[in-house]
C-alpha cells in the first residue's frame, strides 16, 4: 500500500470522524431545541387556558347574583340562560385543558371542581330559597357562601398559575445546563478531531464553533419568547382582573333604568345606618311608588311601562342632591337614601311629586308616584325603618294617591 493510498485512508476516515462528529453536534442542537420548544407550548398553552376557565366562572357565578337580584321574572330568567352558557363555556375550558394537562394538573383539576361543586351546591340552594319567596336569604346567602368561594377559585387559580411559572423558570434552568453540557461535548469532540488530523482541525473548529454560536442564539431567542408570552400572560391577567371588578360594579345597578338595584341602595343605606349610630347623622327614606302602574302595562304593554321607569328615574335623579342615593326597589317601586331631617326630605319629595306629575305617556296619560316617609331613630334596625316608610307609602295610596305621606 502506497503513501498515497494510505494518505487517501486516512483522509478518508478523518473526513468520516469530521462529518459523523459534526452530524452528531447537529442532532443534539436540534433534539434540545425541539424539546425545549415543545415544553415552552405546552406550558404557554396550560397557563392560556387557565386563563380562560377564569373568566366564564366568574360570569357564571355574577350573572347568578344578577338573577337572583331582579325582580322580574323575564329578566331573571334571562341572567340564568346566560350564566348557563358561560358554565357550559367553563366545561369546554376545562375539556381543553384535560388534554394538556399531566398527573400534577389532573390532582390540581380535582381540587377546582371540589371548589366548583361546593358553588353549584351554594347556587342551587339559593335558588330555592328564591323559588320559595325568601329573597332576604337568598341574599345573604350569596354573601354567605358565593362570594367566599368566588374568592377561594381566584386565589387557588392564581397558586397554581404561580406554581406553573415556576416550573417553567426550573425547566428553562434544566435547559440552559444541558446547552451548556452540550457546548462542553463539542469542544471534547472538537480536540479529539484536532487531535486525528492537524490539517483540517480549523475546518472543525469553525463549523462547531458555528453550530456553538447557532445554539447561543437560539437560547436568546428562546429567553425573549419567554418574556414576550410572559408579558402577554400578565396584561390578559390585568385585563381579567378589571374586567372583574367592572362585573362587579353592574352587579349592583339596575339594567333598566340605570340606577342601583334592591342591593346596592341596602348597601347604602346599611353605610348611613352605621353613620348615624356612630355619629348621630339624621337620614330619612323615602319611597316611591308609580301609581296604577300595572294598569299601564295592561293597557299599553310593557315596553311602555318600561318607558314610564325609565322617566320617572330620570326625573327624580334630576332632583336629588349629590349626597342622596336612588335605587330600584321592586317592579315600579324606588327608594330614596336622603341625608338630614325630614323636613329637608318633605320638600325634596314634593319637589319629585310635583316634577314627575309633568310627565306623559302614550298620548296625554299623566304620570303620578305616591309618596311614604320614614326619618330614622334611636337604635333602630334596617328592616324596621323600611317597614316604617312601606306603610307610609300605602296610606298614600289609601288616601288617594299622587301624595306624599309621613310617618
């Protein structure tokens, strides 16, 4: 065997251990690239649809209250067909997110529909309780058991959403020693190759190094993926968290007229009842009762009806001072929170009287409320005082109506 042929031999070979050691370097760069990015989707997709069975239980649960708050039946049964469709939303999150998730989810899973279960327990028992005429319970029991819950779903999402950041951070850790391990194998591979063959050692050495500045690229890339999505994750939670809180809010206004519903305005006034027992600040209710109102929808249709409360609540709001609070009580019922004596709240209710007596409806169809008042004393509780107002109220209808009377 002559120089040539053996120099051609071991070229030859030099030139196998080069590309096997280059393939090799290849593969493994692109093996941990691959994995890495499929574990980066998995995880940006989890934490996506946690995201997504938020809102819808939360709506559920808000358009529940909603429904057990109104008053009228087309209405409530209209907050309940949508609080359905956002629990058959949740089911559908909750679907999607079984097919990602591993063993640690699954348990996680089990102690979310734990919580989920109690609040369509609590749901079911409040609407029994409505079914059965006793809305005061019904109302405390949404305090009772609905709000606790709520909070107690938010906050157990919020760990695992946290415990799932965290994973990712240790497996982007796990990823950045193995590239690490990876750079030190090229090197080990690349002096091995120096030492074979001296003469394309350089040629080695540029292509791994190559391949080296490829995966450290590559690894940048990644890390600013990782802080793009997790921004993104955390405006979308900032956004949840708002439009939560706007949820909220309307849960406690009246979707017809505008103004607070039978639980915003007893929030109010629990809030003047604690000032007065603290302070000795004078308030006084007043009721208002559209007269013959029923008549008005039989005649004329609900749509007119809902013309008329929606005037009469526009009127009075014209009227009231900033520091007074007008809330829906019942189908064609409002209560007004007035701050001070009752001669103050006598002339702001002749004043409504008097204002809404000006309004029209279908033609030359006067409007008239009756009016019942009610000034606070002693130590004496809500219920008791609204008694007070409620009766005034009906003797101004005995008597005649379009008046205002006190007790």
């Amino acid at each position: 065997m002559n120089i040539k042929r053996l120099l051609f031999i071991g070229f030859s070979i030099v030139i196998f251990l080069v590309s096997l050691a280059a393939f090799m370097t290849y593969q493994m760069a692109t093996n941990s690239s691959e994995s890495f990015n499929k574990a980066l989707f998995q995880q940006y997709e989890k934490q996506t649809l946690i995201l997504k069975m938020q809102f819808p239980a939360r709506s559920y649960t808000l358009h529940i209250q909603q429904a057990i708050l109104a008053q009228d039946e087309f209405d409530r049964d209209g907050m309940i067909m949508l609080a359905y469709h956002y629990g058959h939303t949740y089911d559908e999150r909750r679907a999607d997110f079984m097919k990602v998730m591993d063993a640690n989810d699954a348990k996680w899973l089990t102690g979310l529909d734990f919580i989920t279960t109690r609040v369509n327990s609590a749901i079911e028992e409040i609407l029994t309780a409505l079914d059965e005429g006793k809305a005061e319970k019904a109302a405390k029991l949404v305090h009772k058991l609905i709000f606790p819950l709520t909070r107690e779903f938010e906050a157990y999402v919020k760990s695992f959403a946290d415990s799932q950041e965290a994973v990712f951070k240790s497996k982007l850790a796990k990823e950045d020693v193995l590239l690490h391990q990876l750079v030190y194998k090229i090197v080990v591979i690349s002096i091995f190759v120096i030492l074979i063959s001296i003469g394309i050692a350089w040629l080695v050495g540029r292509r791994i190094q190559a391949l080296a500045d490829e995966l450290l690229a590559l690894n940048g890339t990644l890390e600013q993926r990782v802080a793009v999505r997790t921004q993104a994750l955390k405006l979308s939670q900032e956004k949840l968290i708002k439009k939560n809180k706007y949820l909220e809010q309307i849960s406690r206004k009246d979707a017809l007229t505008g103004t607070l519903n039978r639980m915003g305005v007893r929030e109010i006034l629990q809030i003047q009842l604690e000032r007065f027992r603290a302070a000795q600040e004078e308030f006084c209710v007043i009721f208002i009762d559209v007269d013959f109102f029923k008549n008005i929808n039989e005649q004329y249709g609900h749509e007119a009806g809902d013309d008329v409360l929606m005037s009469v609540s526009a009127t009075i709001l014209k009227i009231l001072p900033g520091n007074c609070a007008l809330g829906r009580w019942g189908s064609e019922e409002f209560l007004v929170v007035c701050p001070g004596d009752m001669d103050r709240a006598v002339a702001l209710a002749e004043m409504v009287r008097k204002a809404v007596s000006q309004l029209q409806y279908r033609g030359s169809n006067q409007v008239t409320v009756s009016l019942g008042l009610a000034q606070v004393n002693g130590s004496e509780l809500m219920d008791s005082l609204l008694k007070r107002a409620d009766e005034a109220l009906y003797k101004a209808k005995l008597e005649g109506r379009n008046r205002v009377v006190v007790t």
